[in-house]
C-alpha cells in the first residue's frame, strides 16, 4: 500500500476496474467520463501476472474491497460487467419489454443476466455454436435461435407477439451483426450497438426506415464511474450469478492454452489463477 492510501489497508481483498478517469477534463465535467482521454491512457496493463501495481487515480475512483463472500472469480468480472452496465443505462431497457441479444457469448451473456436481474421477462438470445446457445438456455434465455439454421429473421419477427423486439442488443463486434440489428428491431424500438467493430468498415442504414419507424441507435463506449459502482452493488449483492458464465479454470502457466480455447470458441470465460 502506498503513501497516502486511506480507503485500503494491508491485507485486504480488492477488486476494481483497470481504467478511472481524470475527473476535470471536458467530457468529464459533461457526465461522460467514458470519454476522458485518460481512461484509454493510462489503462493498467499486466493481470496475466502475480502482482499488479493499481495507480492512483484507479484507487481513488474504481477500486473497492471485496466482500468476502464473493468469489475472486467472479469478482473478476468487474470491468465486462460495468460495460453493461453502461449500456443498458443508456438503453434504459423496461420490464414490461422483449429484448433480443445477437451474440451469445460472454458478454451477451453477461447482458442477459443483467436485464433479468432488472426485471426484464422476456429475453432472446440469437447467436452460433451449439456449445453457446446450450449455455444461453441453461442461464435462462427465454429462446434461443441459432442463426446458421432454419430461417432466423422469422424467428425473431414472432417475438413480442409478432411486433420483434423492442430493444436489439448487438454483442458480436461484426458489421453483420450490426446490420441485422437494425433489420430486426420493432419500428418505435431501440438497437445498441454494444460490440465494437473493426476499424475501417461501416454499416450502411436505410435513412426511410430509421426516421418513419423512429428508430434510436445507441452506441456505448467503456463505462463512467456510476457504471463501476453499480457494478460492483450487482455482483456484491449476489443476485446476479455472474460467476455462472465461467466455465473453465487454468494455472497462468497455461495461458496459451487458454487463448487457444477463447479462440475455438470451446470457453465463456476462463478463471486463470496465478
């Protein structure tokens, strides 16, 4: 613990978010910490390690004891959870709503875990990958809807009582994705755009369709400070189960072979333990 750390002593146990912003700067002073040119700056580098030195400016900010009855693990999961967080403030997503997320991994996941802990009733999953949508379905989506069969499109067209969904959560990072979410939202509806895509590309949209069925895009980036908090009320509360989306544990020195897996596919979320 270094100079002038009050809020911590020796020995306890921590969790926080890699990233904190400045505070002062002007997207700061507007409410949009996400965008303070500090946050990608001074990102803490360097978890795949024994120790890790968090900076100032991370304590003072985004960092928090961990309750003791929370696993490391899923504590962990911290920094992907406050993402969500995030989007789903700006999405402002209601119970009474039919949301659909387009990607069904970890962080789809992670969504869908959030809207129920929310109160939202009916949620969709649509991705790839047999291991992934029998995931999807364990952790509790409502449908599941594999888009490399049958006719998907019509699928989603049924939900909401034939209407689609009134908010579209796009978690795949691929221009595909993001052009289907725009396809299949419900006119009056809301997409957000949550997977960041390769730089260089770009997705066309049909400008009749966005104004007459008076469409709202939202395209969050990182997370502010409230975002963390919240967060971190989510997982301490033990209500939201984020641990459930881990499902493989390895030592460091396996972290090739962790990599390999996240590649494949075979893995939502690994534990790797120093």
């Amino acid at each position: 613990m270094g100079e002038g750390v009050s809020a911590f002593k020796a020995g306890d146990e921590l969790m926080a978010a890699p990233t904190a912003p400045c505070g002062s700067c002007f997207h700061c002073l507007r409410g949009q910490e996400n965008l303070c040119p500090q946050t990608m700056e001074k990102m803490v580098m360097g978890a795949y390690a024994d120790f890790l030195l968090l900076p100032a400016h991370v304590v003072a900010r985004n960092a928090f004891r961990k309750p003791p009855a929370l696993a490391f693990e899923e504590a962990a999961l911290l920094e992907p959870l406050s993402c969500v967080v995030h989007a789903q403030a700006l999405a402002q997503p209601e119970a009474f709503e039919s949301v659909l997320i387009i990607g069904a991994g970890a962080f789809g996941l992670l969504h869908m875990l959030a809207l129920r802990a929310g109160g939202v009733s009916e949620i969709a999953i649509a991705g790839r990958g047999a291991d992934r949508l029998e995931w999807a379905g364990r952790l509790g989506a409502d449908r599941v809807i594999d888009v490399a069969q049958g006719d998907p499109a019509a699928e989603v067209a049924r939900l909401n009582g034939g209407f689609g969904p009134d908010l579209v959560i796009e978690c795949t990072g691929q221009v595909e994705g993001w052009r289907d979410a725009f396809a299949r939202v419900r006119r009056g509806g809301r997409v957000v755009f949550f997977g960041g895509c390769a730089a260089g590309t770009a997705l066309e949209i049909d400008t009749r369709r966005m104004h007459y069925d008076n469409l709202t895009l939202i395209a969050p980036f990182h997370f502010r400070p409230r975002d963390v908090r919240r967060a971190y009320e989510l997982l301490a509360n033990g209500r939201l189960g984020a641990g459930r989306i881990i499902n493989a544990h390895r030592s460091l020195a396996d972290i090739a072979g962790v990599f390999a897996m996240l590649e494949r596919g075979t893995v939502l979320k690994c534990a790797v333990t120093p």
